[in-house]
C-alpha cells in the first residue's frame, strides 16, 4: 500500500500527467483538497473508490482516513492543486506517515505560476532582463513567515516576482514592493489560471491593486510582478546565448565552446596526423549503453561513418550522433548479410554485458565475414571489505534467494527479469526501471520509473524510506549507478548479485578512449 502525493494542477483536469492519471485511475482510495481539484479528476476514479473531501478536515482526520485506506490493502491517491513542492504542507503529512511505517511517493504537476506564465504569454526568465524568480507569499491567516522572508527582503534583488495566496492584500504587496520595483514596473495577476473562468489582469505597481479590487479577485491567484512582463520594452538585439547570431555553431548547429588561448602557454606546434593504413568504412556500434553512445559521438565528430544499433527495447533510448538504426538485425546470418552489404570496417560491440543474444551474434557474425570485432564492457563491480553481497548465477537464483530470506526487496534488474519474481506474495517489492514492466510482477510492488545516473544520497534515502532489507541487482559495472551499492554499504543492506554471463571470446576493452585507441591503431587518426 502506498500514498501518492499527487499534483493535479492549476485547475484545467486537462493538466494532469500521464502518470498521475494513471495512478488516479487505479489507486482504491482518493483524498481529494475541495474545489481546487477539478470534478473531471475525480471522474476517473475507479467506480469502487472512496473518494473523500478534504478541505476542512485536520491533519488528524486526513491520517485516520489514509490508516483505513492500508486496513484495506488500498492505495491512496492524494490530490493537491498545482505542484506539490510549493504551499501544499506534503511534509507534514509525510512525517506522519513515515511515524506508521506507510510507504509513500510524490508526483509532480504542473504549478499554478506556469499556467499564470502561459495565460499571460509570457517567460519569466528573459535574457538581460531577469534570470531569477522569486517564489514567496506573504503572511496573514497562513503560517507565519520565517524571520528575514519578508516581501521586501526577498524581493531586494528585483528579480522576477511570483507571490501567492495575497490576492486579498494587494495593497500591502504594492506598498512593499514599490520602493525596490517602482510604481511603473509592470504587475499582473491572473486568478484561476486555466480553468474556463480564468481572469488575467494587467498593470503596474502604480494601479494593479484597484483593477483586483474592482474585479472582486480575492483568492485562487497568482501576482507577478517585474520588467519580463513589458515584452514591448525589451529590446530584440538582447537576444539569449542560444539564439544569438554570434553563437559558434558547427555543420549541425551545436554550440561550439572555443577554449581560451593561454597567455602563459607557448601554442602548440600543428600535428600531423597519420595517414591511414585503409581508409575506414562504415562502423557499426551496438549500443545500448552510455558507453556505447559516447563512443559513437566521439567517432562522429572525428569525421567517421559510424552506425549505432539499438535493441528497441527503451521507447525513448538517448540517442548518440551519427546514423541509428533501431530493431534486430535477425541472428548471426541476418548480421552476416548486413555487414556485407554496408561494407562494415570494424564492429564494435558496446551493449550491456548481459545482452549474451547480441554479443553471441557479434562474435559468429564477424568471425564469418572477417570483420574485426572488438568489445567495449565497462568492468564488472568487485565487493569491498564491508560489504555483504550474495552472489548468484543468474536471476532465477536471485528470486529463490528472495523468497526464502527477505521481506522488501529492491529490485534492479532491468524489466527482462522481473518476471522472475512475478507471483511472489510474501514480499513488498520495490522495482526501478526505465520504463514500464509489460509482464506479470510480484504481488505487492511500488514501481520507479527513472533513469540514472543516481546519487548516493538519494538511493540511501529511497532505500531507507522504503525499509530495504535487500538490494537485487545485476553486476553491469559502471559508475551510472553504482551509487546503489554505496548506499546499500552505509545501511548494511545485503546485496543479491547476479554475476555476468560468460562472454564470447574478443578482444576487450573497458574504456571509451581504449575503443577509440584500438581503431587508430587499426585504421591511423584522421
């Protein structure tokens, strides 16, 4: 059972992400804050839902609900306005839980002072004007505000300004902005941001207050105040980096960083290159990796003809430069022919060290055509003096181990091996991955979604938070997400490690620059 702190947005039901309907739409209990949600939200609850309103009710009463909720074996869907990282008071709520052991997650939306932005058309961060916004509110009937977050000190610097929850004291916000912004600085304030009774206000310090006041605005509002809101005075030749016509750019448009020339440094004197014993042709990369993807950026820019190759597996794969082609090439005879027919100079095989059907293909492939093959994997992770790995053969062993001495797993295996796990009823899964699992998943799971590389920080958080008591993971090697395993260290939580399977016999190298190395030795630099 698990409570999602969801952000349902400013207002629109159009708004809400694809992930948080999708938990709307499944989650057996949803606690909803009042009007501010929107009904068509709530309309995509499951029929069977407890769909509970939460706007007068103390904390109390919201935890006695959520504690019903895990009696029942439900997941909670706990609708905020806007996002909830500003003004939604999720930490205290997240403390209690954390006091009763109810594992939770938050799901962002999109804040009310991006759909205030997008009814006025504007940014809020144009070059040479600001660069920096300054989410505040002012005290009322609210909390109080912390010493030295008045409105003046905050908004000292004249930095764009976005205030919320004081549309009710206009007044007082002109009277203390004034003196930094002066009375001709543009200001706005749009209530009810994109819903269809949205109302946008424009004007300057000077008479914003009297429009809010004679268009009865007094709520649901959000003020922005600063020189970004005068598109008309801003001048067309400040135009950002990006856009600027003296940016370098190369053949494609990138930014090219010219370095600065060192005064202390002699220039060097021009190398020149040797010459190729065969001209190269085409490379073919099989990705798959980061490794794999900056090997194919590097080749590209050195002028090469490199095609990457990716499994398809990963929707939305981050793509390197250079010609990418996407499937199957369909087993060591289809890879045979392909080499053959895009005369292919070298193969280098850059894809995750448990990928053994495409390595296997590689090897028979190349071998076939005479194509040199050379394999790019990162080096396996070794165990430390204090650390407790329990290594396994394979992931069927991995999910044995589980069963038989662990409670809450994280798992971290990719989804090709979930489905090892699919059917256990024991445990309380935790499982990452990038993308959607599409097979059957153990009984109760709370599923990540997310894409590294991690920091040590947060893993040790997210393992904590869910009361890890053991780390499953595949031994992939690389730094992108060996923070796992530091944090797994300082907790003292266990670690099932499925050790590689055996590769095909090639010559192998563990770096990006040893790859790159290799071809100059094979073919000279260019």
């Amino acid at each position: 059972m698990t409570v999602y702190f969801i952000g349902a947005g400013p207002g629109a039901a159009d708004l809400l992400t694809l992930r948080a309907a999708r938990l709307v739409a499944r989650c057996g209990t949803c606690l909803y804050a009042g009007s501010i949600v929107p009904r068509e939200v709530l309309a995509s609850c499951p029929p069977t839902a407890r769909i509970v309103n939460t706007a007068r009710m103390p904390l109390g009463d919201i935890l006695a609900e959520i504690l019903a909720a895990h009696a029942r074996g439900d997941d909670v869907a706990r609708l905020h306005s806007g996002d909830p990282s500003v003004y939604s008071a999720v930490d205290e709520q997240i403390r209690a839980l954390d006091a009763e052991g109810i594992d939770w997650e938050i799901v962002p939306g999109v804040p009310a002072f991006a759909a205030a932005a997008a009814g006025l058309g504007v940014e809020l961060t144009v070059p040479h004007v600001s660069q920096s916004v300054i989410l505040t509110r002012v005290d009322g009937r609210a909390t109080p505000m912390p010493p030295g977050e008045d409105l003046a000190s905050v908004c000292a610097s004249g930095a764009t300004a976005v205030i919320h929850l004081a549309a009710a004291q206009m007044p007082r916000v002109v009277r203390e902005l004034t003196p930094i912004y002066g009375a001709d600085c543009p200001a706005a304030v749009v209530a009810f941001a994109s819903r269809p009774d949205e109302v946008t206000l424009r004007g300057t310090l000077a008479d914003i207050a009297g429009k809010v006041e004679e268009a009865g605005v007094t709520r649901t509002a959000v003020i922005i105040v600063g020189n970004v809101l005068d598109r008309g005075g801003t001048d067309d030749a400040l135009r950002s980096f990006l856009y600027s016509d003296d940016r370098p750019r190369d053949a494609e448009g990138r930014t090219v960083c010219a370095p600065t020339p060192s005064a202390a440094a002699p220039p060097s004197p021009p190398v020149t290159p040797p010459t190729p014993a065969s001209p190269p042709g085409r490379i073919l990369v099989l990705g798959g990796t980061s490794e794999g993807r900056q090997l194919a950026d590097l080749l590209d820019s050195a002028g090469l003809d490199v095609v990457t190759s990716l499994a398809g597996r990963v929707s939305r794969p981050r793509l390197p430069r250079g010609e990418v082609r996407i499937g199957g090439f369909g087993g060591p005879d289809g890879l045979v022919r392909w080499l053959r027919e895009h005369d292919v100079s070298a193969v280098i095989d850059a894809t995750h060290p448990f990928a053994e059907r495409i390595s296997g293909s590689a090897s028979e492939a190349t071998a076939a055509t005479g194509v040199p093959l050379l394999r790019l994997h990162r080096p396996a992770w070794e165990p430390r003096e204090d650390d407790a790995w329990i290594r396994v053969p394979d992931m069927d062993a991995a999910a044995r181990t589980v069963r038989e001495r662990f409670r809450r797993p994280m798992l971290t295996v990719g989804r090709q091996g979930l489905g090892f796990f699919a059917g256990d009823t024991r445990g309380s899964y935790l499982i990452r991955c990038v993308e959607p699992p599409e097979g059957p998943l153990p009984h109760r799971y709370l599923l990540v979604l997310d894409r590294g590389p991690f920091g040590v920080d947060s893993e040790r958080t997210l393992m904590a938070r869910h009361r890890i008591d053991v780390l499953v993971t595949k031994n992939s090697g690389g730094e992108a997400t060996e923070a796992k395993l530091e944090a797994a260290r300082e907790l003292r939580i266990p670690v099932v490690m499925v050790d590689r399977p055996a590769a095909p016999a090639a010559e192998t190298v563990h770096t990006v620059d040893d790859a790159a190395r290799w071809l100059v030795a094979r073919f000279g630099s260019r």
